[in-house]
C-alpha cells in the first residue's frame, strides 16, 4: 500500500450443486467469517510487542 499499511483480502466462495441447500449454514460461516475479520483488525492494529511499543 502506498501508506506503508497493509491489505488482507480473505474471501471464500462456496460452489457445487449441494450450496443451494446451505442457506442457513452459510449465514452463519459468513456471521464467522466477519468476526474473525473484525478480530484480526484489532489485534493487527495492537501496538507491537516486539518492538517494545
């Protein structure tokens, strides 16, 4: 990134005949998903412990 920041671009894309049953299942792999993104955010942007910060 020109900032000096960082991307994570973490996808997933479910396909086969079987994922038009998967309605509910894949909401809730989604609701996961996006909390371990929004997990991940936090602890990246932490201070960081090996340079003593």
């Amino acid at each position: 990134m020109p900032d000096g920041g960082t991307r994570l671009t973490h996808r997933e894309r479910f396909t086969g005949a079987l994922t038009v049953f998967g309605g509910a299942m894949f909401d809730r792999t989604r609701a996961g998903f996006e909390a371990f993104n929004t997990a991940f955010k936090a602890r990246c942007e932490q201070p960081s412990m090996v340079d003593g910060r």
